[in-house]
C-alpha cells in the first residue's frame, strides 16, 4: 500500500511504484525504456515492475500495488483482449466474412486429415483470404505499435492514428513531467522561515527525510492538495495545506500572489484562521519537445495545439514558445469547442491527454500515458511524446 517500506536487492523487480529514499543500484525500466541498466538513488522514482540489477534500494510506495503502472497497463491489455475491432476501413465484419467458411474448412481437416484439401479450401476465394488475414493483422499490428511505444485498441485505432492531420496536446503530464517541484517558498510571519514550511511539506508528503522533497510531488498528490486541502498535525498546532479556492471557502482568506499560470501551483499554509506562508510549485517541461513536434509534422500533421490543464489560467510562456499553432485555455468548454470545429471541418484529430476524454467528439482518437486512467483508444508506454512520434510512423508503415 501507498507508504509502506520496502527493500529491493540485485535480482528483484520493485513491486510498486515507489520513490528511493536510501542505497543505490543499477536498474532496467519497463520494456519500452529498456537498454543500459541506469544508475538510481535517494530521490528517484521506479514505477512497478523496474528491475534492480546491481547494488540495493530501501524506498517507500507512492500508490499502491493493485494501481500501479504495471497493473495499469495489465487492465489495458485485458480490455484489449476482450475487445473485438468494429467494422471500419481496416477491419471489415469478421465475423459474418469468416465463420462459415472456416467451419467448413475445419470439418474437411477434422474428417478427412488432409492439410492441402483444406488450404486449397480457404484460399478458393481472395477476398476470403484477405478476410482471414485480418485477426492476424490486428495481432500484428497491437505488437508493432508496442514495440514503438503505444498500446492500439485495434485497427480502427492504428487507421485514426495512421491519419490524423491534428493533435492536442494537454500539458501536464503529456508537455510538461507529472512531477511537482518547489520554486518559491514565502513565509508571512517574523517567527518562520522557509526551511520550517518545507520540512512540514516533506512530512505531509510522507518523507522522513526533508531532502527528499527535492525529488518532487506528483501531480495527483498536489491536485489533492489544492482541491480538497490536507491537515497536519505538529504537537499542538492543527495546519492547513490547500489551494487558493479552498483556503478562501474554509477561511475566507485570500492567496497574495496573483499568480495563474498553467505551470504554477500555489499553496497556502493556514493555522486558525492565519495565513502562515505561501509556495509556489512549479513542473518542468519533458526535453526535445520542439523537436518531437517537428518530427509529427514531417509525419503529415497539419495542426498542432496545446490544452492547458487550468483552463482559467494564463498559459506559461513556455508552452507559447514550443511551436504549436495554438494554445487553449479560455476554459473547458473552449477546448471542447476547439475540438468540435476541427471535427466540423473534417479534420481528423487526436487528443494526447490525462483526463480530457469526455471532450471527445465521435471519431476522435484518445491517446494517454499509462498513469491515466482514462480509458483511451492508446496507451503510450514511455515518454509520450516520443512514443507518439514512433508510433505515427510505424502506423503509417502497417496501413
């Protein structure tokens, strides 16, 4: 479960997605980011399923084991396996083009034991040995897309990827790392100091060791914290850790800093009734962004545009500056807007995303990373933009 301990020596696998809170090894990633063993200490997180092949970790779960990555993506693969394609461009009614034949086919073998009757029986007609070749195809194609980075739901999912000529991009946690990391600390009272807050930080998040908060929180961690609060308990004080709209419910407080950029988490400190201190939180964007975006467009996309996770806030500068032809982030419902239009002009569109799939118009290809559980078309195993990129091409190559 979420904070229980645990130590992973040479030859064993982390059984949950963890944080590294002592020792140091060599460890190999899932299979999608395989390669060299990489050298991991304090402050590193391995999702489940890493395997330590030299030295040793002492660390701590971050979620529990039953909603891990690894476990995740099991649940994708069931779904993918219990899930027949639709008739579409790729995928024509199998089941109504295969089944008599191919019973028919089957008595022959099973009557008279004769391989050749039976072959020279399927392939008597070529459209029915297209049709047989679909399931394979389908096989084919789930592993290929794999191996570059993506789990497909299907043909269906491989054609809309194959030729979709616009993409959306959600920032956090598809532009910019999951991972929350403090940039500004300020404190309200003389009797204070930054050091004091950040170490009450560190032990709402579950670190013995404040330096730990080096690494970073996740982003569903600091959603909770902004959206519902959390309460610590310090000896006799009560604190009160929440977002801006949280603090001004329960207290009628208002945050000093005017700051919304879709980049930027505020947090405030408040004990009976008091403002204490104020962080500010901030998350990097994932490296060769600019480049990955280049690399779809040579691929044949038209139209790139980036969602902001706020869609009040101001988008950062930095997400300006990546080369999208658009940044969304009037509100949700201009996103779903945008999407509708481009669906209107016959765009064919994709949504690379954590958690916007309700926006969705018909037709419209869902992509996610693992950590989201959102139920998409696509799942992307490693970095998503990456993944993305080599899966589009593969994609193409298989249609």
């Amino acid at each position: 479960e979420a904070g229980d301990r645990m130590r992973i020596e040479a030859g064993q696998f982390v059984v949950a997605d963890a944080i590294v809170i002592d020792g140091r090894g060599e460890v190999i990633a899932l299979p999608s980011e395989a390669g060299e063993p990489l050298a991991r200490g304090r402050g590193a997180r391995l999702t489940a399923g890493t395997l330590v092949v030299a030295g040793a970790l002492d660390m701590r779960a971050e979620r529990a084991a039953a909603n891990s990555r690894v476990a995740q993506l099991r649940e994708h693969l069931r779904h993918l396996l219990r899930t027949r394609d639709a008739p579409g461009t790729l995928t024509p009614d199998l089941e109504r083009l295969v089944a008599v034949p191919l019973t028919a086919a089957g008595l022959v073998l099973a009557m008279t034991g004769d391989a050749a009757r039976t072959a020279s029986m399927l392939q008597a007609d070529p459209q029915l040995g297209i049709s047989l070749a679909q399931p394979v195809a389908r096989e084919a194609a789930v592993y290929a897309t794999a191996r570059s980075g993506l789990l497909l739901g299907g043909l269906e999912s491989l054609d809309r990827l194959a030729t979709a000529d616009t993409f959306a991009f959600e920032d956090v946690g598809v532009i910019a790392e999951p991972f929350w990391r403090v940039v500004q600390v300020k404190v309200l009272r003389d009797d204070l100091d930054p050091t004091q807050v950040l170490a009450w930080l560190a032990r709402l998040a579950g670190h013995d060791d404040p330096a730990l908060i080096d690494a970073g929180f996740g982003d569903a961690l600091v959603a909770r914290w902004r959206e519902h609060g959390a309460l610590l308990r310090i000896g006799e004080r009560l604190l009160h850790v929440a977002g801006a709209r949280q603090i001004a419910q329960t207290w009628g407080l208002t945050l000093p800093e005017p700051d919304r950029r879709s980049l930027v988490r505020r947090l405030g400190v408040v004990e009976a009734g008091e403002l204490l201190a104020t962080v500010h939180l901030g998350c990097e964007l994932r490296a060769g962004i600019a480049a990955h975006f280049a690399r779809l467009r040579s691929l044949g996309v038209r139209r790139i545009a980036i969602f902001t996770e706020d869609p009040t806030a101001q988008p950062a500068l930095a997400l300006t500056q990546l080369g999208a032809d658009e940044v969304v982030s009037r509100d949700r419902a201009a996103q779903e807007r945008w999407l509708a239009r481009a669906a209107q002009r016959g765009e064919r569109v994709a949504l690379v995303h954590t958690g916007l799939r309700d926006l969705l118009p018909p037709g419209v290809l869902s992509l996610c990373p693992v950590d989201a559980e959102s139920g998409a078309h696509g799942v992307l195993l490693g970095d998503p933009l990456a993944s993305l990129a080599a899966a589009r091409a593969t994609a193409q190559r298989i249609r």
